[in-house]
C-alpha cells in the first residue's frame, strides 16, 4: 500500500505545474528565466509567469525573444505578458528596443512593441541600417509599397509606391583624403523615375524622370548614382543633375574615382567630370593610382595622370614600380625600360625578357642573362651578366647566379651582394634559414632573406646599464664588460639580460644555474646561484616576486642539487627556507605573491608574505591552486581541499572534496562552491572559507554559466543557480533561496550517437592523434601524468621504449640515442630539434639509421605528416614543444608495426574517467534530442551515470574494432 501512496503522490508531483514554493522567494524587477524538463520558462520570483516551453531566449533591455518548436515570440521583461505569441520565423529587435520586425515566410510586419499593435501592411523585406548621428538606427520595409521608420517608430518616410533603398555616396569635396568620406541617403525608384531624399529632414532632395537606379553592389565607393534611361547608362551627382550624360552601352565603377566607360566605338575611361580616355580603345586599366592604360589591337599606352605623359609600346608591356615600363619598342621590337615622362632608362636593345616578375631577366644577343632590379633598387641597366640562376630558400629573395664556373649572390631587396667568381660555393641552411657563401680563400659568410649579413661571429656590444654592457655571441658565449674601460668584469655564460620590473638584476644563464649581477656589475651569487626550472611555455627559465619591497627568488649551493626560498636583499642571497627542496615557484592571486615550495614526495609548502616577510604557512600540501580573479587559495592536504588567504591562513575547516569558485558578475563579489568529500554534494562558502549553506545541492553555477544571455546585469538577479534530482532554483551571494522550481517532471529521454557515426568517430581520432595514451595501452606501462612537466613525461616513456631502466632521464635518453646512432652526436644539444625526432621516427618505423641528409629526412618527414606547422612569434611564446614530441611519438608507435601490434583499446571505467574520456563520451549523449553541448545543465548525477555506465558498456565492446579501422586508415 505504500508503495502504491508513494507512486501515485510521484504521479501528481509529474504531471502538476513545475512550481515548487520556496521559503524566501523574490520579488525579481524582471523575470528570470528557470529549467524544468530542459526547456525554458520565466519567473519573478514569486510565481511563474511562464510554462516552460521555450527552446531558446534572447534577452533586450525591456523585452525577451523566445524560440518555441523553431517560431519566435516576444515577451515582456517585467510582467512577462506575451507580447506576440511564438508564431514567427524570424524577429530583429533593433536597439533602444521600441520596434520589433517580424518575418513570416517570405513577409515582414513591424511590431510596436509599445502598444502591440502589428502594421496592417506586409512587406517583401524588412532592414535595420546604421544611418547617421542624427538617426543612428532607421528601420526600411520595402515592398511594392516602402516606408521608412526610426528606431522609436516615427515615421520618417510614409508608405510610397516602389522600392526604397540606402545608398552610400561619396563626398567629393574631400579628394585627398586617406579615407573617404561616406554619406547615406533613402533612394526611391518607382515608375521609372528615381528620388533621393536628405539624410536630415527626409524630404525629397530631387526626383529625376525616366531614369532608372542601377545599384552599386559592392563596388567602391563613388559620389555618383548610375542611372539607365533610354537604355543607356549614364551618372547624377546629389543635386539630381548628370554628370554623365546618358549615352554608353554601359559604365562600371572603379578604384580611385575611375570610372569605366563602354560606347559603341569601344572602351574608355572617366573621373572626376573629366573623360580620361574616350571610349575607343580595345580595352582600358588602371595598374597604378597615378597611372592608367589604353589599350589598341597591338599596343599599350600608359598615361601618367600627374605628369601627363605617356609611354606607348607592344601588346604585353608592364609597369614597374609605378612608374617604369618595361616592354618592346613599337618598331624594332626589342626590349628596354623607360621611365613616364622621362627617358629610357635601360635602352631598347635586348631580344627577349625572361622570368617571372620577382626575377625579372634581360637576355642579350649572345643569350647572357641580367636582373631587371626590383622595385627597392635604383632602376638601370644590369651591369652583372650570367648564364643561370637557381632560388635559394624557395623563394626569389635571394638568388644564387652562375657564369660559367662563377658563382655570385643576388639579392632582390640590396642588388649583386657577390659578383660571380670561380671556387665560390653557396647553400642554403634549412635549420636556420641562412645563406651560406663560401669564397675561394675559404672565408664564410651567412646571410640573412634580406640580404643583410649576419654577423655571429662578430662581437657585438649591447649595453645594460649606465655602467655595463654585454658582449659576444651564441657560439662563444657572452661576457659582461665595464663600459669605460671595455674590460670584462665576469666569465663566459650562454645568455646575460637585465630582469626589469624595479628588480634592477643582472641575469646570466650558466648551464643549469644562473649568476645574478647588481647594475653596477658586483656578483651576487657567491655561494648561493639561482637554479633553472625546467623549459616551458608559460614560464621563464627563472622567476621573481617582490613582496614588501623585497625581491625572492629560489636558491641551490653549488654542492647540493635541494632547492630553498632565498631572498635578495641590500646585495646580499640569503636563504629563507632550508635546502630541502626540488622546486620554487612563485604565484599570484588577484592581489598577493605566494610561493609553494616542493618537496621530493611530491607534497609542497606554502610560504606566504607575513608583516613584510616570507613565511612558511601551510607544511606538505597535495595540491595548491589559484583562480585569477579571487585573493584566496584553495589548497589540498590530504585529500582535503580548504580555502586559504594569501599569507597561508586558513578560512575554512571543511577538509572538502573539492572547491570551485563561482563568479557572480560584473561588479558583485563572487563566492565558493564546495563538495562533501562522503556525500559529493555541493554546498556555498563565502569568499572568506564562512559556510553559508550546507552541502546539500547537485551542483551549483554562476547564473551567467548556465544562462549566458543574462550579459544585461539587473540588481536583482540571483547570483548562482543551484540544482539537485527533483529542483533548480537560485541562491543569493549569502546562500540564500530565493526560488525554486521542478527540475524535472518526467523522466527524460536519454538516447546516444552510434559508436560508429561520423561526429564520434572524429572525435574518437581527434584524441589518437593528440593524447592516444588516453584510449590506448601498449605492451609496456606508457603513461600520460598530470601535473609531471612534457619534458619528464616524454623522456620518461622514452626510456621505457629503449628498454632503459624506469628512473632513467632526459640524459640517459640522449647518450642511449647516440651511442645506438639514432640521433647525431652534437656536444651543444641541450634539448632536442626537429631533426632528431625525425630521425628517431624513421627508426621507427624502418628499423634503419637514417643516413639522409637534413633536406632529405624533411622531405621525408613532411610526406609522413611530421612537421609541425609553427608560425608567428605568439605561438613560439606558448609552444610546449616536448608535448608536441610527445603525441608526434606515440602517433609514430600508433604507425609502426611493431606499435600496431602491441596497441590495444584501454577498458574506460566510470570511476577511472580522464577528462579527455569523460568529454569523448559526454558528446555522444542526446537527451530528448538534444546534443549534450546544447544543454543548459548537465543531467542529475542518478541521470547522467547511468547513462554513462551504458555508453562506457558499448564503448567497450566496440572499442577493439573501432581502434582496428583507424589503424587500418592510418595505412592509406
């Protein structure tokens, strides 16, 4: 009997209303959206004004559209009345939010959204334009009957016969302008006649008889409207009057006021009232701003607008430079340069032109070549002669050129760098880009794509301080000299710079370990250096923090390789902590430096700013993490996170199971979420650790999360949304209920994609490619850590996959690699390139060193998909390149036939879930149709692992066949 009481209770709970009422409920000064059955509907706070039944909203200031079943409606945000009911295709609510345009099939209505009331007319078409100061916004309706309104409803231009339309003319009053200035107007065309109405007043400013508006779609601007009347095209200017008469088969705008111009004679051009070349030519251009062109049957005429002048030669000429020609003379033929309105400046003697245009060549009679100069050289006559040239780098910045058994260097940006001689040898340097030129007396030289040369071997002086300056090179290494008496006050280091930020240090990098110099050149580091954290890409090679004027930093003695917190202070390195350390890293909440220091247990201390001074605050923390916009840490002992202070004061005694910061928004502090460790419910903690509910929600979210179109901030909007199995509702920032509704009233439908669709299975290969240790095990324990730096992880597994001992590192690596010949020895590798892990991946894959040169193993690696498309400064600040080497080996291992037969699909579980798992899955869910990325909230925790449990059971079972056809497409 009971059951059937508590069954048939459940029964009228379902199928009532979603409203559930709540203790504290809000009068809201606008309605606020709520979720029951993962639809949409709206409350003030005290009831629901709406039923949930919107797919989709979109808020303005005083109204909302909302989607419905794919039609759109519009509701009031203070009352939430429907203002029109969820009947439309389409609906544009232009700002400030007083007119609402309508669409229904293939009409437009306009909505005052004031009274109600829909226009009695529809329209073919319904437009907002950006008009003018004086009316920013204006709404057009056109149709056979066109009106014009502002944003507020006025109506600026009544309902008219035609087609009105806004057109965008040029101010011609302003030629020399950089940017032209634009000015709108309302056109209207209708029984063969156009009027153009003032951008202000919106009275006609003209109207002009048969003539019909040829509109200017995406042209360039022009000041002038092009008209047809009498089948002949022609163009008025603002006042109404022509400026073209009529007459010309037709007219097509150009760049820079040019105007094409079509006869019946032929081609011509026009601007600025002024017929630049009569329509008679076969064809006209305009290859230049001050230059145009006329073309006839067998010549090309180029006209300098400034000089006028002009330079007529055969069919093909070109223009250089914007005011060379390059072509043959009319009569004999032959080829030469002559300037516009100047003289020849290469003589028209030369048979024939060869090349491109970035290698422009002159051939003479006797079949000699010379390089027309490109257009940042002086133009004259090549006085350097030669047979052949051959591109350096793939490109035509630089050119190697042979005469005979002479070798000579060309550059396109300075000319002949080395005019052609005998036993002269040039390559191109893939690694580093450079040209190399070797003379005959054996000296070498490196140039750069511009033709510059550079000098690594020079000692180049660069200064640091009033009293310091650097000195050297990356092959020698650099010194640190006194710049008075030029004498070198330090020994030789790899890299010396100057820390800013009020630091006033002297850095130089040695090694593993750096020496700091004061600016006035006295060594800091005597017994106490600066040790390296290892290479990344968000960090530099070391770092500091200044907490009450005082400068910290880590600390290593030359005979210990344990870390400590050292602080510089009056010159002096004084250690802080005890050496006892691997690591020290410095971080930051919104307001405050901290350190953590890390033990080799992988525990850390924290060290926090205390009356000035750094202290040790929290001993052996599991974890320790930071949100960009709080002053408070969250920090993990155990398996218990708490919140902290930046100076290591604990503010909550909840050892919790997990924290995570909610944003309020704009303006409005924000507060804390945190999970019971037994129950994994979510409770609300104040920004200062104070318990303001108990951990008795799903899961809690800012509202903004789960409700990004709440961007307009209202005072009175909750500022976290809180959720559980049957309920939603909001929280203020003290933690308090303010409503709450049914989250669900009928079990929802939970569906998946096939394992086997296209979206899935891009997925699937997405993370094969990018993390494959996430599906797949290997015959050996490969592994993929977290919070272990990509250098450690990938030399890690590498050493597993040379058979080395499981302890062994980055060095054991690199000497295993060399000794077996895999890689090439090289004294200076302190990481390794790209042409070490192309070597590597041909070894594995064929077995076989690879003896190719660079150039061949590149060509090699590039046809298997290897290189890595890097580019831009940006993306070489944040590479994290032995993450990169890392996916690029286990793609290889994935490639390989001894990989391929070791690989086998790793069996995923709910409770072992990685992120990358749990998001692959997560997006084969559908519930009631929808995709899991399109819903506003995940399903309740009862929902969502049962249907995970279901998918990881399918995925299992397929998983040995999915991996066996990407294996085999890998093949193709």
């Amino acid at each position: 009997m009971k059951k059937q009481i508590f069954t048939a209770f459940t029964a009228v709970l379902l199928g009532a209303s979603a409203w559930m009422p709540t203790a504290q409920a809000a009068n809201f000064t606008s309605i606020q959206p709520y979720i029951t059955d993962y639809k949409f509907g709206f409350t003030n706070g005290t009831k629901l004004v709406t039923q949930p039944v919107y797919d989709e909203f979109t808020i303005h200031t005083a109204w909302t559209v909302v989607t419905k079943a794919g039609k759109k409606g519009i509701l009031d945000n203070k009352t939430g009345k429907e203002i029109t009911p969820a009947i439309w295709d389409q609906i544009e609510v232009p700002s400030p939010g007083k007119i609402a345009i309508v669409q229904k099939g293939g009409w437009f209505q306009y909505l005052d959204l004031g009274t109600g009331k829909l226009s009695a007319t529809k329209f073919a078409g319904g437009h907002t334009y950006y008009f003018s100061p004086a009316h920013e916004m204006v709404i057009l309706m056109v149709g056979q009957t066109s009106m014009l309104l502002d944003s507020s409803g006025k109506v600026l231009i009544p309902p008219t016969a035609g087609k009105l339309s806004v057109v965008q003319l040029a101010d011609t009053s302003q030629p020399n302008k950089d940017e032209t200035k634009t000015t709108r107007y309302v056109l209207r065309s209708a029984s063969k006649q156009i009027t153009l109405y003032d951008p202000v007043t919106f009275t006609p400013k003209f109207t002009l008889k048969n003539a019909e508006w040829i509109p200017n779609e995406g042209g360039p601007d022009t000041a002038y409207l092009k008209v047809r009347s009498g089948g002949k095209e022609g163009l008025v200017d603002v006042s109404g009057k022509y400026a073209l008469a009529p007459q010309y088969n037709a007219l097509y705008f150009w760049n820079n006021g040019y105007v094409r111009v079509e006869g019946p004679k032929g081609v011509g051009l026009w601007k600025d009232g002024k017929m630049m070349a009569e329509p008679q030519y076969a064809d006209v251009g305009i290859p230049s701003t001050d230059t145009f062109s006329t073309m006839a049957k067998d010549s090309i005429t180029y006209h300098s607008v400034s000089k006028g002048a002009s330079v007529t030669l055969k069919k093909g000429a070109e223009l250089l430079d914007g005011r060379y020609v390059l072509g043959q003379d009319v009569k004999t033929g032959l080829y030469g340069v002559v300037e516009l309105g100047g003289e020849a400046v290469i003589p028209f003697v030369y048979p024939r032109v060869e090349g491109p245009p970035a290698a422009r060549l002159l051939v003479r009679a006797d079949g000699k070549k010379g390089l027309i100069p490109s257009w940042e050289q002086k133009m004259a006559e090549p006085t350097v002669w030669f047979d052949s040239l051959t591109t350096l780098g793939g490109s035509y910045s630089m050119l190697a050129i042979q005469d005979g058994k002479k070798i000579g260097l060309y550059s396109e940006t300075r000319g002949i760098l080395l005019e052609p001689e005998e036993n002269t040898v040039i390559t191109y340097d893939q690694k580093t880009g450079r040209v190399i030129v070797k003379s005959a007396d054996g000296k070498t030289t490196a140039y750069g794509f511009d033709g510059n040369v550079i000098h690594d071997t020079a000692e180049m002086e660069r200064a640091l301080t009033d009293h310091l300056a650097v000195t050297g090179n990356p092959e020698t290494g650099y010194v640190l000299i006194d710049r008075e008496t030029k004498g070198p006050i330090s020994k030789t280091y790899r890299s010396i710079y100057m820390e800013g930020d009020g630091k006033n240090l002297i850095v130089a990098l040695d090694g593993k370990v750096a020496d700091l110099y004061s600016p006035d050149g006295e060594l800091l580091t005597k017994e106490i250096q600066v040790p390296l954290v290892e290479p990344s890409s968000n960090q530099p090679p070391l770092s500091f923090a200044t907490v009450g004027g005082v400068v910290y930093t880590a600390g290593v003695k030359a005979d210990s390789d344990k870390w400590a917190l050292i602080s510089i202070k009056d010159g002096q390195l004084q250690p802080v902590s005890e050496f006892a350390y691997v690591n020290v890293t410095p971080r930051n909440t919104s307001k405050s430096y901290f350190f953590t220091l890390g033990r080799p247990d992988g525990t850390s201390d924290v060290w926090g700013g205390v009356n000035g001074e750094m202290k040790q605050q929290v001993e052996r923390a599991t974890s320790v993490q930071t949100v960009e916009s709080m002053d408070r840490v969250f920090i993990q002992k155990g398996t218990g996170w708490d919140v902290y202070s930046p100076d290591g004061q604990m503010q909550s005694n909840g050892s919790y199971g997990s924290l995570k910061y909610l944003d309020a928004g704009d303006g409005k502090p924000g507060a804390i979420a945190y999970q019971d460790g037994k129950s994994g419910m979510w409770g609300l903690l104040s920004i200062d650790g104070k318990q303001l509910t108990e951990a008795k929600f799903d899961n809690l979210y800012p509202t903004r999360q789960v409700f990004p179109q709440l961007w307009l901030e209202t005072s009175s909007q909750a500022s976290f949304v809180f959720m559980t199995k049957q309920r939603l509702g909001y929280l203020d920032q003290n933690g308090q209920e303010t409503f709450q509704t049914a989250l669900l009233t009928k079990k929802p439908t939970i569906t998946n994609r096939p394992l086997a669709s296209t979206q899935t299975l891009v997925s699937y290969s997405d993370i094969l490619r990018q993390d494959p240790l996430e599906l797949v095990a290997f015959d050996k324990p490969y592994s993929w850590p977290e919070g272990v730096s990509s250098e450690k992880r990938f030399f890690a597994n590498l050493a597993l996959h040379l058979n080395l001992p499981k302890e062994a590192g980055k060095e054991e690596v690199l000497e295993e690699l060399i000794g077996k010949g895999i890689i090439k020895q090289d004294d200076s590798r302190t990481d390794l390139s790209d042409e070490d892990m192309f070597a590597l991946c041909y070894y594995m894959e064929t077995g076989q060193i690879s003896q190719m040169t660079y150039a061949s193993l590149l060509e090699w690696a590039y046809k298997r998909g290897l290189v890595i498309q890097r580019g831009g400064h940006n993306y070489y600040q944040s590479m994290d390149l032995y993450h990169e080497y890392h996916q690029m080996f286990f793609r290889e291992m994935l490639r390989t036939p001894a990989g391929k037969k070791a690989a086998q699909p790793k069996k995923l579980s709910l409770a072992t879930l990685s992120t990358a798992q749990k998001n692959m899955l997560e997006s084969m869910i559908l519930v009631n149709g929808k995709a899991w990325d399109q819903l506003p909230l995940p399903l309740p925790k009862e929902e969502w692992t049962g249907a995970m449990n279901a998918l990881i059971d399918q995925y299992n079972k397929q998983a040995p066949q999915m991996l066996a056809n990407y294996l085999k497409q890998q093949q193709q």
